[in-house]
C-alpha cells in the first residue's frame, strides 16, 4: 500500500505537467521581469545593464504613484460604497420567497458574465455627450445635458462607477451565500424575542459574516490593484494620466513609449505590491481572528 | 400571494415597500444599461441622436446584426473562443486531479513545496507577465498559434483549479481508494476510474471558474496575437470600432451579438454557475 503510494516515477508523471506549465507561463516571465527591469531594452535591438537606475526613476515618477493612487481609491470605493450595498441586497433577498429571489440573483449577476471589452464600450456610449444614456436620464431630471463624464476631473469617478456597477453581482452573490449558510432558527429565535429586521441584520446577521466580510475585502483590495482591461479600452488612462492604473501603466510605457525595460520594473513593483498586500491582509485578519 | 413565512418574517408593510424599492431600484441600475444596449441595436444610425431613454424604432433594423455578423466574423471567433476555452478547462481539470491527487494522498518530500509554489501563483497578477511572455514567445515563434493563449489561460486557471480540487479530495474517505489498490488497480485506474467520478461537484466548479475567468480574456489575447487567426471573440468588439467608428448602431449590435451566447449559457446553467462562482469564491 505505502509503497504503491510512493513511486517516485509516478508521482513524477502526474505532477510534472502542471509544473512545467507553471513555470513557463508565470514563474520564468516573473524572472525574466527583473532581469529586463536591469536594462535600458526599448523592445529592438541592443540593450545596456543600467542596474537599478530604473526604479530609482520609479521612484520620482509621479504617475506610477497617481496609478497606485487611483488603485487605493478603487479599493476605497469597493469596500465603502460597493460591499455595504451588496450586503443589504443580499440580507434583503434572503428574506424573499423562491421565484422573486432567484428572479433578482439572476439580474443582479448578469453583468458579470459579459465581456469586459462590451462593458467598457457599453459605458462609453453612456457616457458619450451626444447620443449617450447618462446625458438623456440628467436631462430628464431637468439638467443639461452635455456633459462629458470622461473628460479631466471627472474621468476617475466615472471609471470609479463603471467598475463598481460591473462587479457588484459578484460581491452580492458570495455574501448571499454566506447569508444563507446561517443557521434560520436564530433569526426565529430573534423575531421571538421581539427583534424587527433592523436589529436582526445587526446583530445577527454582520457578526456572522464577518469571515465572509474578511475574504470579500481582501478580494476587492487584490481586484482593485490588478485592474486593468476596462481602464485600458475606456480611457487608456486618459485624460494625460489621469486614470491611469500600474497594470495598464507598465504596459503603455513598454509598447506605447518603447520603454520595455522601464515597463518591466513597473511590472517588478506591480507584482511585489500585490504579493505584499495579500499577505499583510491575511496576516490582519488572522490575527483579528485570533484575538 | 406570497407564502406564510415570508409574511411572518416581515410584518411591517412599511419596511416591505422600502426592502422591495431598494431591490428594484439596483436591478434597474444594473439591468437597464444592457436594455439600453439591445434597444439602441436594433434602431437606425439617425434615431440614436433623440432625447429621451428609449428608442422606439420606425423599423427594427436587424440589418445591423448582419452586418455584425459578417463584417465582426463572428463564426470564426465564436470557434475560436469555444475550441481554446473547452481545451482549456480540459487540460486544467486533468492537471489539476493529477496533482491533487499526489499532492494530497501520496508520500513525497516536496509535496507541500510544490502546492504552496502553485498556490502562490494566485497571487501573481496576470498583466505582470504580459511584457515578458511576449518576448518569451516572439523567440520561440509560438506568437500568433493557439498555444499563446492555451498555455497562460491554462496556467492562470491552475492555481485555483489545484486549491478547490485538493480541499474536496480530502473529504473523500481514503478507504474506497485502498480496498481498490488491494484489488490491483493500479494509480493511474484508481486516479481516473475511482476517484474522479467522486469530484464531480469540485470539478463543476474548477470548470465555470476557468471558463468564466478564460472566456472574457482579451488582453493577453490582443498582446500575443497578431493576426486574426486564432482571436477570440472579444475581438469582434475590438476590431469594429475601427471599422465602423461612425456608425454606432452597427457597434451596439456588435455588442449585443457577441454578449449573447454567455448570456444564453448563463440562462441554461444559471444554477451551476451561481453555485460554481460562489463555492469558488469562498474557497479561494
């Protein structure tokens, strides 16, 4: 038995494919990150070790840090205005009966499904000045309607919007879940108690999820540091660097600007940073969770 | 109308008409952006330019869908994206039963080693290999062939393919497994005959969160690939705003044409996807 369970050739056989697709398509490139990130390579042609002058110019570059900006900003627009609202839907569809909760769960997820490629071009038509559907709800409620979302100023908040409606299903969907995982009788025990549903949602309902609270918050810190697709086909960054994000940065200042070996210490740092705060938000929880 | 529970849950009709505007009024703000997408798809390029939310067209322009059609190349792309998503999910559930499998039954040293070394890769985010793979590929002239988009999408699935397949595997009795091998089976047998079937729920789940994740990729896609031979069906989206950039109808209907067959398959599987995602997001 233990020795069927041991050969070494096999254990071989079964996880040296994984291995080796995990070591060329992310393990190397990380590597070879750093590597680039040491050169003044433009993309063609020869290239010089420069050491680390390169994130030393990172270091100064005030878009980099306007990017990790924008990403905390998302991060904060998650976690304060998308989470809180995704709990409350998901406590009040929890009360519902069969067809009305799945009828809701099923809309609220729909935008999830679809491309981020539609969705970005989707919320540009809306906020096109001329034809698009925000112009046409503001003049409805009496406003002017010439409004363009996407200009300076303003272009960070509408990204803001686009992807916190975008991801909202999601959210709902995992704290649903967990909603459901608790235990019905104490809410019985509760509305015998006299509790309203108020009380119940306090008391009951937020203590219990608080796990589930963690997971989510940590997620929406992750997603918010990756963001990259929408920003990209939505404003490119624009207006100048306005809504620029680190993913989308290192890939402009490598294929736009020919600055590969500048791209490839943005990606360095861009890596360091999302490995860093994973851990650091798993090591506050647990200890949380601990205390 | 509704059942006694619910009444008896909420007695108070003011609460109820607060809960019920609070639900609507999101499902509004998430539903409506999509009506708005399918409606302005179906109208001329001139009804676009009236005020008010909706259009009502003098014709349903289903033109535009045509011309989506054919001009997005929307069959190509369709077996594109359905050929390299369903080989994908394959190979990620093969990889990902076999290594659970020695990772989480077998005696070797390494074995926590190498699971930690793929757990980690959860953490790595995708877009800091977008410089370094194309340069990678450029070299071994795999630039522009399936294998560009099969491998990453294969590895960036792996990781929480590994995770969910191993937390299931070690609910699974270790006794079925041992009165087999006393019978003779060998690993491989009991691998794929015994245990597999066993994972049926886990595998459900690895399956719609490699497809969800996989199917909307576009960016490794349009880094990776340049022609149109292997692109995906993001692409049609890509490609026509180029080509037709004044004729906005047309875009919409490009939209609405290439969200449907996701939307359909959300409609059929909507049980298993919402069970998938939310299985796979406690877990990972």
């Amino acid at each position: 038995m233990h020795k069927a369970y041991s050969n070494k050739l096999v254990i071989l056989s079964l996880v040296l494919p994984g291995i080796l697709t995990f070591v060329f398509a992310v393990l190397a490139p990380i590597c070879l990150s750093v590597y680039y990130a040491l050169t003044d390579f433009s993309g063609l042609g020869d290239y010089n070790f420069i050491g680390g002058t390169n994130f030393i110019e990172l270091i100064h570059d005030t878009n980099f840090w306007l990017s990790l900006r924008n990403s905390l900003l998302l991060a904060a627009g998650f976690i304060l205005i998308q989470h809180p609202l995704a709990i409350i839907t998901a406590a009040i569809l929890d009360r519902l009966g069969k067809h009305a909760e799945g009828f809701f769960r099923c809309v609220y997820f729909l935008p999830n499904v679809i491309s981020v490629a539609i969705i970005a071009y989707l919320w540009k038509f809306i906020y096109n000045p001329s034809f698009g559907l925000l112009n046409n709800v503001i003049e409805i409620f009496g406003g002017k309607g010439e409004v363009n979302m996407l200009g300076t100023g303003t272009a960070i908040w509408a990204v803001l919007v686009v992807l916190i409606w975008h991801g909202f299903g999601w959210g709902m969907l995992i704290y649903y879940t967990g909603i459901k995982n608790i235990d019905p009788t104490l809410y019985e025990a509760a509305s015998i108690d006299g509790a309203d549903n108020k009380i119940s949602f306090l008391r009951i309902t937020l203590p219990l999820m608080k796990p589930v609270i963690q997971v989510n918050v940590t997620l929406a810190v992750i997603t918010a540091l990756k963001q990259m697709e929408t920003v990209y086909l939505l404003t490119n960054g624009g207006p100048g660097n306005e809504t620029q994000f680190m993913a989308n940065y290192l890939y402009k200042q490598a294929f736009s600007s020919f600055k590969y070996g500048y791209g490839n210490s943005i990606s360095v740092a861009f890596v360091s940073i999302c490995i860093l705060s994973t851990i650091i938000l798993n090591r506050i929880f647990k200890e949380k969770a601990e205390a | 109308m509704n059942n006694d529970s619910v009444i008896n849950k909420r007695p108070n009709p003011t609460s109820r008409i607060i809960m019920w505007s609070i639900l609507i009024l999101f499902a509004v703000v998430q539903i409506f952006p999509l009506i708005w997408l399918v409606n302005f798809s179906l109208v001329s390029n001139n009804e676009m330019f009236t005020n008010g939310l909706l259009v009502w067209p003098e014709k349903l322009r289903f033109d535009n869908y045509v011309k989506a059609f054919i001009d997005g190349h929307f069959l190509l792309y369709l077996k594109n994206s359905v050929l390299i998503n369903v080989l994908a999910v394959i190979i990620v559930l093969f990889i990902s039963v076999c290594m659970a499998f020695a990772c989480s039954r077998m005696y070797w040293k390494l074995s926590k080693v190498v699971k930690g070394l793929i757990l980690l890769g959860m953490m790595i985010p995708i877009h800091a290999t977008l410089l370094p793979n194309y340069m990678i590929y450029d070299r071994l002239q795999i630039n522009d062939s399936i294998w560009a988009l099969l491998i990453p999408y294969i590895a960036f699935s792996l990781p929480q393919g590994l995770f969910l397949t191993c937390s299931f595997m070690e609910s699974i009795p270790r006794e079925i497994e041992e009165a087999a091998l006393i019978d003779g089976c060998g690993i491989y047998s009991v691998i794929f005959i015994i245990i597999t079937p066993l994972l049926k729920t886990s595998l459900v789940t690895v399956s719609i969160m490699t497809f969800l994740n996989n199917w909307n990729e576009f960016m490794m896609a349009s880094t990776y690939l340049n022609s149109p031979k292997w692109r995906t069906l993001p692409f049609s989206v890509l490609e026509f705003t180029g080509l037709y950039s004044s004729n906005y109808a047309v875009q919409f209907a490009v939209m609405s044409l290439t969200a449907a067959p996701m939307v359909i398959m959300y409609f059929m599987l909507n049980k298993h996807i919402t069970k998938g995602v939310a299985m796979g997001a406690v877990k990972g």
